[in-house]
C-alpha cells in the first residue's frame, strides 16, 4: 500500500473503509494491510464500538499475514513501552531514597509540608481578651470572627465535602421537594464547583434515570428541573460531542454509549436538541453483540425510526443526520444484512417516517440488503416490503408516488383487492 492510500484509509471510519475497497477495485477489504487499518479504527472507535481485545487478536493476524503497517506499529509499540519501563525503574531508585515512612505518599504531597493549613471552626473560638475596648489585637492574635466566617464560606464553597454524594443521595431518595429545594436554592451549583469530571458524569447518569421516571409519570415541572440540572453539567465542563455513559444492553451487559443515544432512547426531543446545537454527532453508530453471538452495527436515526419517533427524527434529520446510512448485521454463521431507514419505517408501518425520509431525499428504491450463503446480495425493496410482508395500502402508495420502481414489489400472485389494482396502475416490466 502506497503512502497517498494509507494516508487517505486511515482518515476515514470503519464503514468509510470498506466503502472505499468496494469503490476501488485495487483495494482488497481481506488485505493484511486494509485489516489493520480496520482494526485502528476499533481501537480508537471511529465509526465503530471501542475493542482493545478485537484490536490486539486482529493486530496479531496482520503481522503473522507479514503486515508491514502491523509490523511498523508493533515495533513503535515496544519502544514506547521500553521507555516506559525505564522511567519507572528510574522513578522507583528515586523511591528508595525516601525515608520508610514517607514512602506512598505522592511526591507533591510531601512537598507541601510547608504550606499552611487552613483550620475550620465547628465551635467558637477561644479569642485573647483585650485590655480595652480601642486596643489592637495582641500579636498573631486571632483575626475578626467576620473574617473567619467568610474564610470559612470560601473554603466550602472551593471544598465541598463529597458533593457528588450529597446530590446523588438527594436523587436516589426520589424526593420531589428535596430534589426542587436542591435546584431552587443553588446548593446543586454550589456542589458542583467542586466535582471533577468523573464526579459529573456520576450525577448525569443518575439523572438520566430520574429524568426517565419523570416522564413516565408525567411530572413536567420536575423534568424541567431535572433537564436544567443536565444541561448546567454539560455546560463549558464537559465536551458533548466526546461525553458517554455506561448503561446495560439487552444481553444485560455494561456498555458505553455517546449521550445523544440516551437522549433519543428516552424521547427526550428538548435535551437531544440541546445536545445536537452544543457538538453532538447525528450519525453516531452503536457497535455491540446480541445474543446468539449477533454483531450490529446501528447509527442513532435508524433507533429512533424503530421506535417510530416522527418529531425526534426530523430534529436529527434537519440537524445533519445522513439518510444513506444503513444499519449493518452480521450473525455468527456468518450472514450479513444491511437495513436503511426506509426499511426500519415501512416495518413499523409508519407512513409519516416515511413520508420524512422520502422529503429527505432517501432513495425510494432502498430496504433491506442481505447476503446468500454463496455470498451473493439481494435487496428487498421498501415496496416489496409494503405489499408483501406488512400489506400496507398507505405506504406503498407513498413509495409508488415518490418514485419507487414498480418492479420491486415482487410476485403479484397472493396480492389482492385494492393494492392489486393500486399495482396494475404502473407499468411493470415484468409480473
């Protein structure tokens, strides 16, 4: 592989690959070369589920295969673990030279022996008596209780003690009064000054799970609050378009997913605006493994057509989402399909998706894509799917009106009554 070509490949997305080696005949996906390609972008989840087991067994096939991209970065690999190897051994000399019982307490920490302690009050301290009232305060006497009040509001406020905790004690007890009082009186804001990002990602997710349970119940004014809550940690602390959180999939496993997702998996059309305005991705894809050993690959718009969320799906639409993407599956037998948009809402029978993604510009003509065991591909057309499987009058009419060939709608031999004669209407090239 030239330079010009690895330089152009390792740009791109998982799926961006494999649409370049379909394009360019030169290009071979089963290459050693193109595999470990592929196997970056596992590893730095680019279009595809981060892996690091997937990368490292790949990455081992290329350089048996006599990758010399594999090769080159195992080589790179091993001196940058050397070197740090020889950091550490260096760093552990400069250990034994500690006295034993300094040792494990961080270097910066035992460098701040010199630095004053600041000593909060719980109770009243004993202050020097005066000889009068006009006289000063003796020598490295105690400062006005003013300044000691205000020194010690500073220091809560720059310090609070385990803020996450607090807040997810408050949301966990489910209280509408605390959880308003919270909000109201500004102890939530005051809290998080002080949570790193770690911390901040604990409360959203925690959020998200009472925002869940308000929306179920109906409570709007409790949303509102909780939405706010979201957005105050979203905003200048962390980078939405980079934030994911750790739910459990339908195998009941753990598994980390951008934010929008979550956004879109509640329906929660004014917070997955939010989002979307601040940086999120509209073509995020999911990677996982559902039972039976099934891989899949599905991009957020075909979620929310699942579910057959019109409003949801226009907002991801009119914000930059790609009605071409199609969401792929591979079983462990080794079958393939490709589903577009247009298949997911001919399936849920919703003629107003259908009606978005045709004024969108999706091709009338897509579906579902799948591969024979000769490995041969068959395309079953979002029309083929309207009159044979769901037998939808509306839906096929739309597709027919926005140009879908006649062709597609497979055998007319057990189409009856008014979607015959809807059929009969166009002209076929073939019955």
């Amino acid at each position: 592989m030239d330079k010009a070509t690895y330089d152009q490949l390792s740009a791109m997305g998982y799926r961006e690959i494999f649409r370049a080696c379909r394009e360019d005949p030169t290009l071979d996906s089963g290459s050693p070369d193109v595999q470990f390609l592929l196997a970056l972008c596992v590893r730095d989840g680019r279009g595809v589920r981060k892996d690091p087991k997937t990368f490292q067994k790949v990455l081992e096939w290329c350089m048996e295969k006599g990758s010399l991209l594999a090769i080159g970065y195992r080589a790179g690999y091993e001196k940058g673990r050397l070197e740090a190897e020889q950091k550490k051994e260096t760093q552990d000399a400069r250990e034994d030279s500690v006295p034993f019982h300094e040792k494990g307490r961080p270097e910066a920490e035992r460098k701040k022996e010199e630095t004053p302690v600041t000593v909060l009050f719980l109770t009243r301290p004993t202050v020097p008596k005066r000889v009068n009232a006009d006289s000063p305060e003796p020598a490295g006497g105690m400062p006005d209780r003013g300044d000691i009040r205000a020194g010690n509001e500073r220091t809560f406020e720059q310090a609070p003690a385990d803020g996450a905790e607090r807040i997810r004690r408050i949301l966990d007890a489910g209280n509408d009064s605390g959880i308003r009082e919270l909000w109201e009186s500004g102890e939530f804001e005051r809290l998080l000054g002080g949570m790193d990002e770690s911390k901040r990602k604990e409360v959203l997710a925690e959020l998200f799970l009472l925002l869940r349970q308000y929306q179920q119940k109906g409570l709007q004014e409790m949303l509102d609050i909780s939405r706010k809550m979201i957005v105050r940690i979203l905003e200048g602390k962390v980078y939405v378009s980079d934030l994911q959180l750790t739910t459990k999939n339908e195998n009941g496993e753990e598994e980390t997913l951008p934010i929008l997702w979550f956004a879109v998996w509640l329906g929660d059309e004014v917070l997955a605006r939010y989002l979307l305005q601040n940086g999120a991705n509209p073509n995020l894809v999911r990677f996982c493994r559902l039972a039976g050993g099934v891989a899949l690959n599905r991009y957020v718009l075909g979620e929310c057509i699942l579910q057959a969320n019109l409003p949801m799906a226009r907002l991801l639409l009119d914000n930059g989402a790609n009605v071409r993407k199609m969401d792929g599956k591979r079983g462990a037998d080794g079958s393939e399909s490709l589903t577009s948009p247009l298949a997911y809402a001919v399936l849920r029978n919703s003629a107003e998706c259908v009606c978005l993604l045709l004024e969108k510009g999706i091709d009338p003509n897509e579906g579902y894509h799948y591969r024979d065991k000769e490995g041969k591909w068959h395309l079953q057309s979002a029309l083929y799917l309207a009159v044979q499987h769901t037998k939808n009058l509306e839906i096929a009419r739309l597709l027919l009106a926005g140009g879908a060939n006649p062709d597609t709608a497979g055998s007319l031999t057990n189409v009856q009554g008014e979607m015959l004669r809807l059929l009969l209407k166009y002209p076929r090239q073939s019955y």
